[in-house]
C-alpha cells in the first residue's frame, strides 16, 4: 500500500483518542492473603477483565497504571503495571498513584478479610477442627472516593443475587461514580472466563452490555466511562 492509503486505514481504525492526557489507574486480578509459608486465600479472578480494560483505556490515549494481584497474563502494552500479592499491598500500591489520578477503576477481586495474624511455620495436621481469626482488610476502592480530591471513580459489583439492588448500595456507600454489575452467578462469564456482561450504573441512568469477549466489553466500558467522566468534569 501507498503511504497516504495506510495513513487512511490507520486513521479509519484506530480508536479516537478521547483519553488523551487522562491518568488512569486499574486494579486487577486477585489478592492472595497468607495464611502461613504455604497457604493463602484467594478467588478465582483471571485478571482479563482489568487487564482489558486497561489495554482499552491505553487505546483511547490514556496513560495507564495497572495494579495487578498474581495472574498468568502478558502485560499489557506500553501500560505501567505494578505487581502486587495481598489486598494491603494492593491498597499501598493504589494510595501512591491518586495525587495524579483522573479516573480509578477497581476491577480487582479483593479478599474482604485476611487472616489477623500470619503463622509464622507451616501449621502442622493435628486436631480435626483448625480455627483461624480473620480480620477486614481495607476497602481500596472506598477508600480512594472518599479522599479530599477523589478522581472519577469506576467500580465493580460481583453477585451472585440481587445484582441491581446490591450493585446500587455499593456505589452510594461507597460514594462512586459509576459501578458495573457483574453477574458472577454463570460460571461462562465473569470469574476467570474468556466472556463477560455487565450493567453499567451512574446516578442518572444506566447501560447493559451484553455477553462478549472481555476486550470488546472493556471497550464498550471505556467509551461509557469516558463520555461521564467528561460531562463530570464539566459540571
Ligand atoms: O479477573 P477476571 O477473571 O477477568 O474476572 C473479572 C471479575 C469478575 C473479577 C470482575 O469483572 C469483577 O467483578 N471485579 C470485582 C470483584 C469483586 O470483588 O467485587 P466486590 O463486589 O466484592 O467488590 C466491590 C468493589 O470494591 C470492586 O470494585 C472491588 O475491586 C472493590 N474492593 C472490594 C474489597 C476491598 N477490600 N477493596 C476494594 O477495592
């Protein structure tokens, strides 16, 4: 092809760059909480719906830092990504990036709870009950839209029941902008699945996205997340 006919098909497919100049950070994947030198908790999050995403939002001209907890994904091009493993990590990590952070996403599966106090050797098989204390963890996500200057704020609500009503209370007590349900109760989306759908909640109104891959879903997200967080920024 002539020069100027690549410049056209580039022009024609290449997202328009409605992001340029916006920080991003996206959290992703699971936390891993210790219980002692072998064993944790954790869930079965992929990383592929925040990895997606932020390969979305680096699509429309966003400068992109993506906060991973332990996954098997090939990190996304030119995106920062920071590798955490425990929901403390992960707070710690998010905290550094909000003094310039536009637009925060929390897609990650973050255990509620870790266990209060680590064991320092490998507990050992003796009594048939094993008891173990656990205590919350932060609340990332809570934690960056209730700051002095919170960025937008994008989170997510997995449920198995009740999507829309809980869906809705997290984001009022929470305090966010918008929040995507996601209905984790079909085993062929969400957790760890090559598919998804969601239905995006802001104050006023509301958008299903129906079942695709995650990357057209996280690109479907990003044109949602960018349109409110411009009008935001104009009111
Ligand atoms: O990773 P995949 O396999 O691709 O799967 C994608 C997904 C199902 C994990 C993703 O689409 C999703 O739904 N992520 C949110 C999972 C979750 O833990 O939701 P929640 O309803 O428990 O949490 C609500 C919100 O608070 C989330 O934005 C979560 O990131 C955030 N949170 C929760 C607890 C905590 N301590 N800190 C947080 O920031």
């Amino acid at each position: 092809l002539e020069p100027e006919e690549i410049a056209d098909f580039l022009f024609g497919v290449l997202p328009e760059q409605i992001l340029a100049g916006t920080k991003i950070t996206i959290t992703a994947g699971p936390t891993r909480e210790e219980i002692d030198p072998v064993r944790y908790i954790s869930n079965h999050s992929s990383g592929k719906m925040g990895y997606a995403l932020a390969t979305a939002a680096e699509e429309l001209g966003a400068k992109v830092t993506l906060i991973s907890g332990p996954v098997n994904i090939a990190p996304p091009a030119k995106v920062t990504v920071v590798c955490v493993s425990s929901a403390q990590q992960m707070h710690d990590a998010v905290m550094q990036t909000t003094d310039e952070c536009d637009i925060f996403i929390g897609c990650a599966a973050v255990a509620d709870y870790r266990v209060q106090q680590k064991i320092a050797q490998k507990i050992k098989k003796s009594d048939d009950k094993l008891t173990l204390t656990f205590v919350k963890n932060p609340d990332i996500l809570h934690d960056v839209a209730h700051l002095a200057k919170p960025p937008f704020t994008l989170g997510f609500a997995a449920e198995t029941q009740n999507l829309r009503e809980y869906a809705l209370g997290k984001m009022q007590r929470k305090k966010l902008n918008m929040i995507a349900a996601n209905d984790v109760s079909d085993s062929k989306i969400g957790f760890n699945s090559e598919k998804n759908a969601l239905t995006v909640f802001w104050s006023k109104g509301e958008k299903t996205l129906e079942v695709a891959d995650k990357l057209s879903l996280a690109k479907q997200l990003m044109q949602i997340v960018a349109q409110r967080y411009q009008e935001n920024i104009k009111d």
